[in-house]
C-alpha cells in the first residue's frame, strides 16, 4: 500500500493528528512497491517512457531530464548480503521512491522522529535523507579500519589462517563502499547544480555541506585501501621472512655435511693403491675425521652468527 508523507517542519504522514493545514502547502513524499508504480498514471505516461535502464538499481545513480529527475541508490552491506536497492523521481512539488524492501518506510519514519526544519523544502528533505543514508557509515569504517589493525597484530603474531582471503575480502568491501561514495558525490553535485530550478540558494548550500561529508567519507575509504593493501605487503614479507629462515637452515646443513660428501665420494673410488683401505685403523680414523669436520663446521657457523 502507497504511503504518503507531507514536508512541514517536520515529515508527517499524510491523514496523521499532527499533519495541519499549513503543511499541505508543503511537498508530497510518496512510497510506491513496483508494482504500484506500474500502475500509476503519472508514471507510467510521464516518467518511465523517458528513463533509461529503468530496472537497473545496482548502482546509484540520477538522471536529469525535462522536468523531473530520476535515479537510483544501491547501499551495499556492512556486514553481508547483496545490500539495498531502491528508485527514486523527484518532481517540483514531490518526490517518489520506489521500494519494495520497506527500508525507505523506516528511514522516512527516523526522520519523521528525529529531524526538524523551521523551512520546508524538497531540497532540504533530499540532503536529510541522504545525510540520514550515510549518518553511521564513519562508524563502520572506523570498525573496518580496527578490523585490519587486528589483522595486522596477527601477523606479527603468527601465522593467520586464510589471512590472504580475509585481506581480499576485507578490501573488496572498502573498494564497494568507495565507489558507493563517488556516486554519492555525483547525485550531491547534480542536485547542487540544479539544472531544472527545483531547489532554493538555502537548499543548495545544504547540498554543499553534504557533498563535503560524502568526500570526506570517500578520503576515509581511500585511505583503508591503502591500508588493506599495506596488510597484504606485512603479510607476504613475514612469508618471505620465515622462508629465508627455512633456506637459511637449509643452507648450513648443506654447508656442514658438504665435505663429508667429498669423503664419501673420494673413499667411494675404491682404487687399488689407495693405503687407507686396507689400513686397520681406516674407519675410524675417517669417523674420527668426519667428527672433527662436523664440529669445525658447526663452530664457524656459530662464529659468523649464522645461527
């Protein structure tokens, strides 16, 4: 069922006890389900014959045309799923959303409760209700950014399970956020512009200062891409620093036993003439010399700190 809101100094639901006749004067805020707004007049004939990629809510989005604007907001998730996605037409005197999840009912419904304005006005709803989209989002960054600090205790830590996987993930869901921001950047700027006449010098200026929280929220998302990928780089150089330790172990045992190798391979030729083979005291003294080599070997390492 279609619900309706009148902007007075505060956003009332249309019928409501505190609805007045001043505020009739005000703009309509209307909610429509899909399927309601393909069954209304107005629409159907002045609207959708116009917009492009009609259905095409995953990203967000505004289109200016002769006299109406249309777009779109697709919020991504803060913690899982496929996010938000919901349609919006602004005219001279209202505005329409098209939602069929619900989540546009309860932000009217936060504003209805929590903002107030001595002027009412279309542009002054927008920039609220964008503001209101946007109000925790420093919040959760603040969470992510935690989140890789963690991470990167970890790694000095230890090990991490799936560590890369996590960093990926956790990077994926900045870069989604940071794109969301530059399309916030635009509808704020397009609506700033004005190019239809709709919005006063006041609700202008309102635009402005929202555009200037939407980029600072984007420099925040740019700047823990740049710390996801910083986690990344600890992590591969720990990687690289713990197999140098196994290489380098590696190499001293190779060092130490190399020249039992050459005793084994010149005693291995088995010629005729060669004393030590029918000495009696032949292998045990090669034992004894393999001993001494071994600890000699072991004692220069020592010396040059290799281990």
């Amino acid at each position: 069922m279609a619900i309706k809101y009148r902007l007075g100094s505060r956003l009332v639901a249309e019928g409501a006890a505190a609805h007045n006749a001043a505020d009739s004067a005000c703009a309509l805020v209307e909610v429509l389900s899909g399927e309601e707004a393909n069954a209304e007049p107005r629409l159907v004939k002045e609207v959708f014959p116009f917009v492009k990629r009609r259905q095409d809510t995953h990203f967000s989005k505004i289109e200016v045309h002769a006299d109406f604007l249309y777009g779109a907001f697709a919020i991504p998730a803060k913690k899982g799923g496929s996010g938000t996605h919901f349609s919006y037409i602004v005219f001279r005197d209202s505005v329409i959303f098209i939602d069929d999840s619900g989540f546009v009912k309860k932000q009217l419904q936060t504003m209805g409760q929590t903002i107030v304005r001595e002027k009412c006005g279309l542009g002054f709803f927008l920039s609220d209700f964008i503001d209101l989209l946007i109000s925790d989002d420093l919040l959760f960054l603040t969470g992510v950014e935690s989140q890789l600090a963690h991470m990167e205790d970890e790694v000095y830590e230890g090990a991490p399970e799936n560590f890369s996987h996590r960093v990926m993930a956790c990077r994926r869901r900045v870069v989604k956020f940071a794109h969301y921001y530059l399309q916030l950047l635009d509808i704020g700027n397009i609506l700033q512009r004005d190019d239809l006449g709709f919005f006063t010098a006041y609700e202008q200026q309102s635009f402005d200062r929202l555009v200037g929280h939407v980029g600072r929220l984007h420099s925040e998302t740019m700047l823990l891409r740049e710390y996801c990928t910083q986690v990344g780089e600890v992590y591969q150089s720990q990687l690289d620093i713990h197999q140098n330790k196994i290489m380098k172990i590696l190499t001293i045992v190779t060092t130490i036993f190399l020249p039992l190798t050459l005793i084994v391979g010149w005693y291995g030729m088995n010629f005729t003439n060669m004393p030590e083979l029918r000495w009696q005291y032949g292998y045990p003294a090669v034992i004894l010399l393999s001993a001494v080599i071994v600890v000699w070997c072991v004692h220069i390492c020592k010396k040059k700190h290799f281990f």
